[in-house]
C-alpha cells in the first residue's frame, strides 16, 4: 500500500502541526515520518509528513483538494502532495566521464534507486556502448555554438514526451539556458566537482591545484541561472596533500562526485529536499 | 523567558502526535522544535517537543501534572519534563589526563555549554592545579582495591550533597560499581578511547596498533554495568597510518575523545538523548 | 617507457638508503618516488623505490640479479621487483550484490585501474549478465558443502591457467580454504562490511544495528587462515542514527565498502602495501 | 640525544637523495626518517632528512658548514638545518574567543606540544585572565585605527626581545600590516575560519550561512600581504544542515578550528611544513 507525503511551507503560527496531524489522524492515516523546521529568522514554517493510505478514509486523488481546501485556505500554506508507489521519471544527460552514470544506472538497476529512466541524452557519442548495455535508449544531441538553442528546444520537446519529472547532469559538460531551467525549475540536478562556493566555474580541480588547497570536494545543486550559484543540496570533501597532481585530484574527485551526486538524487525522490530561496531544507 | 523540553515514550498509535501539538497549540504555546521517531520493528513511538513557555497558559510547575492527566493516562506514555532555564549540574571524574578536562571546562567558561559545575572528583592529585585555576572545588578521593567501595560510598553522598545531576568520567580510570551506577542510571556518561565494540577494555590503543588498524576511534556512552557495553551517544573516528607508535595514536586519539565527549555531553545537557533499551535516540 | 618499481624489507642498519639510491644513480635512473619506513620496535626497515629506466644502464630482465649480487646480499635484504609496465592480472569473486563488481569495472573500462580481468568466477548466476556486458567471461561455479573441497580446486586450476596474480573478493559470500590461501598468500583482498575488529564474521549490520553504533565502516584486508583478521590495508567509515534500520545500513555501508575496495586493489596493483606480519606498511 | 632535521630544497637531479644519505650515513648518523618529493611539473626536489647525532662525527655546529661546503654547491640546493632539543619560541595572539588559546595551551601544558611560550599579546583584555592562569605574560597593546602603525612597532620589538621564532594568530581579529609580515616571513600562522578560498575576509560563517552550504571548514595558513590568501597549512571540514543558525555556525566552527589551528602548529613545531611559492609541501 502506498504512503502519502506532503511538503508544507508557511507563515509560522501556532497551531499548523496539530492542525495538520489532526487532519491525518482523523481520517485514519498513520504518520510514518514527520519533521518539521521554523526558520526564526523570517519565521517560515516548513513541514514533511509521510503516512499510510492503508485505513486512510479520504480517497487518494481527493487528498490534495481536501487538504486545500482544509488547511491550506486556513493557514495560507502551500503544499506539495506525492505518493510513493509513483516512481518519477529521471533524464540523465553525460558528456564523456562515465563514473556518475555508472554509479547512478548501477543503483537504479539493483533496484536502490527507485526512478524510471525513459532516456539518457548526451552531446557527444562516447558514452552510447554504456547506456545500451544497461538497455536503455541514448539519445545524442551534438552541441556547436551554432545549434544550441535548437538542440535544447529539441532536447526540452523529447523531456516532456517522456514525461520526465527532472534531469540530472551527470558530469554534462555544458552550460543550459535560461530558457531550459525555466521548464524544470528546482527539477535539474547538477554536479559541481568542486566544494562550492570555492572554484565556481570551469576547471576546479586545476584552480584547486593552484591553490594548494588541502581539501577537495563535490556539490550537488539544483540549476539555477546563475552559474553553480543555485541551492546546494548535499556536498562533500577528501583530503588532498601537494603530491597530488590535478590529474590524481580528479580521480580522487570522481569517488566524491558520483556519491554526492547519488545522495542528492535519492533525497529528490523521496520528497525530502524543499527549496527556499537560494537554500535547501532536507528533511530527515 | 523559558522554554519547556518534554521527552515522551510509549507504544505507537495514532494521533499522539496531534493530540500533544494540540495541547501545546490549544494553550498558546509556541512549538520550537519538534522531532519524532517511531521505532517500527517494536511498534514504539518517541518524541521530544520544545516549546515557548512565553504566553502558555498553564503555569509551569502544573505542566506535568496537567500533561500526565490529560495526555500520559490516555496514552499510557512516560514523559521526562525540563524547562531550559534550569542549569543541569555536572560533576567531573578525572585521573590524570587533561585533554577533555580543559576542553569542558573551557566550553563552561566560554558560556558554550550551560552547565553549574559544583566539584571535580578525581582518584589522583594531579589535575588539582587546573582544576582550582577554574575556580572549581577538587576532591581528591584516592582509591586502592581495600578503599575502593568506602570511597565510591562518599562519592555518592558528596554527589547527592551537590545536587549533581550527572556524572561525566572525563577520562576517570576507575571502573565504577554497580552500586554506583544505580544512584545515577543513565546519569554517568564515559568517554572510551575506541570505536566501540572495537577494543572495549583498557589499553585500547595498544590492542588498535596490534591490530594493524587504519581507523581508530572514540565513543561517548551511559555507564551500565557491563563495562563499556551501556547506550552509546556519540562516536567518531581519525585516520591511523602504519607510521603512528602507540604513543601518536594516544596524542591523536585525543583529539577525537575531547570532541565526541564535548558532543555527548552538550546533547545531554539540551535533553536530546533518550535511552531505549541498550541504545540512544538522538533528536536533532 | 617503464619505470621499475622495489619493494625492500631487511634489518634496520646504517647505509641502505644511501647504497640503495647510489644504485640507481650511478646506473643513469632517475628517483621518481621513494619512501621508505623504519620500525623501530621491532629494528626493521621497509622501503619503496620507483625509478624511470629510461637511460638505466642496467638491462630490465637483469636488474633483479645485479641487485641481488651488489645490495641483497651485503644488507641481507629481501626484495620484490616490479615494472609499471606490466599490468596485474586481476581475478573477481562475486555472489549477489552488484555494487562493488560495478564500481570496480567502470574504473577498469574507463583506465583508472590499470590490470587485466581475465575472469569473473562466481556461486551463484545472478551477476552473468552484469559481467557479460563488460565483455568478460563469467564462471559460474556452484558451492555446496560437499562439493566445496572440488569447486575450490576447479577455481585455483582456472586461476593459475589464466595466470591470475592476484584475487578480489567483492562480496563473495564464501569462505576461502586455507588450500586456496595457501596458493595465492597476501594475494587475496576481501572487503569486510564493517569496521574491523569490530563486527567480524557474518550479518556485520545486522550486529552494528543491535549494538546501537553511531558509525558504520567497512574494511579491505588480506585474506588469511583467520577469518576476517587478516592484515588490513585500507578502512573508513559512515554516520548512522537511531533512524537507521538494518535495511538502511545495508545501503549506506556499500557505498563505503565500494571505495575502500577500490582503493585497497589501487594501492596493491600501484606495489604501494607490504604485508609486515599481520599488519600493512602503506606507501605513499 | 638531539636529532638534526635538515629540510633541502633544489632543481631536481640525478643523485641528490643518494649524495644526502651518503653523507649522513658515512659520517655514522642514523636516519631516523626521510620524506622526498619531487614536483615535476616545476622540475623541483625537496627533502626532509631527520636523523641521530648520537654517534654522527661532524660537531653540531659545524654541520651546517660541512653541509653547505659538500652539498649546497655541488647542487645548488638550499636548506635549513634544526635540532630536535631546541624547542621553537611561539606568540600567541588573541582577542576575544578563547578556545584556540585554551586548546594550544593545554597541550603545551601537557607536554603535548614542544614549544616555549614568552608571551601572549592582546588587543583586548579579555582573555588576560585565561593567560595568567597558565602563569603566562599577558600582553596588552589595544589597537585603533590611527595608533595600529606603532603599536605593531612596538609588538616586533616585544617579539624581537623575546626571540620569537614564530606568531600564533589564535583568532587574533586584525589584519597584520606589511611591515610585521616581512619580519616574519612564512612565520606567521593564522586560523581562518573557512574552508578557503571559499569565504575569505570578515565574517565567513554569515557568509556561509547565506550561501546554504551543507559544509563549513577552517584553514590554517602563513599570512601574506594578500588577505587569506597566504600558503595552506591545513584545512578540516563540518557538516551543516539548514538547523544550523550562523550561532550553530559559529560554535561548531570552533571545534574544527583549534583542531586545524594545532594541527598545523605542530608540523610547523616538527619542522615538517615547506613553502613553495604560495603552497605548501607537509612531509610525513
């Protein structure tokens, strides 16, 4: 039997979480998780609750306008209703480096990360022998300066043909547009080899070098139109010492890559990041 | 103005959680903090709520009254009330090492954590200098194998004179007695030099270096009778090469020790730890 | 061009470092890296050299004589000398779990770790498809407790006619004969799911779980008569909570395990571990 | 006995490490540890060469000049050469927070860190307490705007009486001028609390805060002229969550900077840090 998750976010005011259990409660449902968060600051109230459908009394596509009509009029609050037997529909797009795309097929293959992937797309050829191994389709979109705005509006056509819910840039090595984020906005999920905000940008792992730093690290974000500036969702570090060459730091970066990026993607599926302004929440 | 911690345990069912939101909520209390966690293998429900006792309108010495009336008898749930404007009062066991000494006593100085600390007991004199530097009693109580169980008497008695709320053995290389550990169930929280249950016992750096491990570690624990067996509350670990003697597993082990301690302790002292059996529930 | 590798072990004593790299120099090779160790407990010196034999003098195939007749001899030393470009040739033992097979095939596809796979040999069916669709042979060789003693023998046969150097245990969920050890000694790496000493032996999380431990790890060692207490080569860990239920550890722990694996076979195929007893000297 | 380190530095070439061991072996010194490293992009070599005076037949000091006579032309290299049984002369500066001051102090108290203490200057008076506990002198220079140019002349001369050998900034809230970085070049520790070069100048856990990161760090570095942009000693890592406040921030920053702040003490202590250009080489 399914389970119901709802994300919540409001004014602070007294009364929400007994207002919003009540609602579960009384209906018959049993809370399986419940966090909540009051940022004091701007006193905004955020909410996660998961609970059972199995004795839940409200029919599961009448939850949502029951809810509006209950709680979110009441408390001007908005919510995101999910339900967890629908698996959402991941796009993968690669360039070259096949770490996070092995990582991340080999996952949902033993059945850990509970996505459908109806496609992955790339900008160059290379990594077509992988992707059909695990069986499925590749499509490759070839991206010259020229083209790139007809290429992303294809690119934006075959997403939503497929129905897909969001896009992970396994190690993509372009920069989308604006036009593109605007149709998968808080829905694009981006791997930065470097721990932001340090080494924004091309070639971190070089600009590490240069530094000396002592630390790498990996940040998973969602895109936003400024460039490795959107909300961080989860990030990162290894220790690096001066015998460390850029080329030792980038295999060093790819283990840090490739589990940054999966944690991201799991806590997106189940419903657990919320973004607020230029931050995440990541409920437990 | 106070806040008030309550601490709730009991077998899971439905609506516990909005019936004490609403008991809150109904009284114009404003909820801080709120984590729950429901233990499903054995069907048992955990809680902590923080709320604002600033216009709560039952008085504060008749919450628990009010709260055992109204919600513990109808959900047979036990409950542990603290407001945060009482200081818990710790006493320190030392020997002869300092490293977690200073370290606590330079977070009570610094107002980081918000303890009355009325002594420090210690089997040796060694420690008296730093401790009377602080401005704090020493007791020195030394402890042979004849003494051991008069001395651990007036331990007792001089801990219930102080109103001592908790013990904290800051690297005390005593064993303590069941007799003891009765007076202060889940009150007396140790500092172990591994990362239990590796190398419970002592000389734990001499059995990690035997070992050949890569990885040594430390763990924060309640004190049961089963030596270095009891609930543990935090744990962490620092990287060991082949080159580290014994002698540098014991410098950088330190480091570790004051760190996880000072974590056990602060989680204590902010009633974030509930023990449930042999383990803890650490609310965020 | 090659560069020759050197591992040396021998008696602590006055000159071998000196007369060691004077053996190099005069010959025109040029010191890529060198690190070298003394134990002084025990009055023993480990070292490694790795040098460019692009102007050495010596000839490749008698470099193992010469430095026989002029350094082993004169400091009693023994030695293992290797060349970069040879590359290992790599056995994988598998069961059912796919994460750590996967992680290490993507490094070899991609040419981060620089061996051979002749084969994969496994007890069960279930990861043919996997293996095959790396393009390497799959054998499948049953295990019961009677026919052990002649399947263990079947699986040396094939690993000596594929000139197998070294074999990898990626949670192969059988335990190796000393017969097999015997043939393949600090040869074996298995990955351990949990952080040794602690939790040896079967259902490791299952056992972390009881025991309530804030930090899971995992464990790469040299297989040995002992069960799980072999020499250890490489360790690290995860935080867990409360929240944590077995099936969560499972998770989390692969993640671990799958790097630890990768980066003990990197160090053994690099001729970076010597084996010192019952404990590893890890080179930089 | 005392050991001598020699730290060398020089364009690599054949038969540096072979020519340095063989006057150190054929002058009866014992090496009690070698660490070379070879920058190849640069075509650079260092070395750190600690060994036994004990039996060694060059006088102590004269050794420096045998060095230089023998080896320093020979190979243009440079070098510094120090003796285990002088212990280093270390300022500290502070200003308000104490827990970089009660950490370092500690563990120079327990004999933990190998140093003599002349003086600890100020400021603020805040911490004079704290310091005269530890029988220290306390140093009070209060700093404006328009006194800041003498009063850090009349702290070189403070430090110049006192035959500083290096200066501790332990959270010492002003930047130091040109003219006191030239006296003590590549002598001058700072702790900054950031995982540069993320968030470098004022305030970086506000800095942090905003930016949502789910890491926060410190980094101990030599001051430059250019602010936290000096050599990196060492850097060490947090997690955050969106719960944490920059207060949250602040304390749990703390606990990593006296970490890295004494960590990187130490291995300048030990003799074990080198600079190169604006990095830094940290020998084992």
């Amino acid at each position: 039997m399914a389970n119901a998750i709802i994300q919540i976010e409001c004014k602070d005011q007294q009364g929400i979480v007994s207002s919003v259990t009540e609602f579960i409660y009384s209906n018959k449902g049993n809370i399986i998780d419940l966090d909540q968060y009051t940022d004091h600051d701007n006193n905004h109230f955020f909410m996660r609750v998961e609970w059972s459908l199995e004795n839940f009394t409200i029919q599961k596509d009448k939850i949502a306008e029951y809810f509006e009509t209950l709680l979110g009029k009441r408390f001007s609050l908005r919510f995101n209703l999910y339900f967890s037997d629908h698996k959402p529909r991941m796009a993968l797009f690669v360039t070259k480096l096949s770490h996070c795309l092995y990582d991340l097929l080999g996952r949902w293959q033993s059945g850990e990360l509970e996505v459908e992937i109806p496609l992955v797309i790339s900008n160059h050829p290379y990594l077509k022998d992988v992707v059909e191994r695990f069986g499925l389709p590749f499509v490759h979109l070839p991206i010259t300066p020229e083209n790139k705005k007809d290429q992303e509006k294809k690119q934006i056509k075959i997403l939503k043909e497929h129905d897909v819910d969001f896009v992970v840039l396994a190690r993509y090595m372009q920069i989308v547009s604006p036009l593109f984020i605007q149709h998968f906005e808080h829905k694009i999920i981006n791997i930065h080899h470097s721990s932001l905000p340090a080494f924004a940008g091309a070639k971190p792992y070089h600009a590490a070098f240069e530094r000396g730093v002592k630390i790498i690290g990996a940040t998973a974000h969602y895109v936003t139109e400024e460039l490795d500036a959107g909300p961080i969702i989860e990030q990162d570090v290894v220790r690096a010492t001066h015998r460390h060459y850029v080329s030792d730091l980038l295999k060093m970066g790819q283990d840090v890559e490739k589990l940054v990026l999966a944690k991201a993607v799991k806590l997106h599926v189940q419903r657990k990041v919320m973004v607020v302004g230029n931050k995440t929440i990541v409920f437990h």
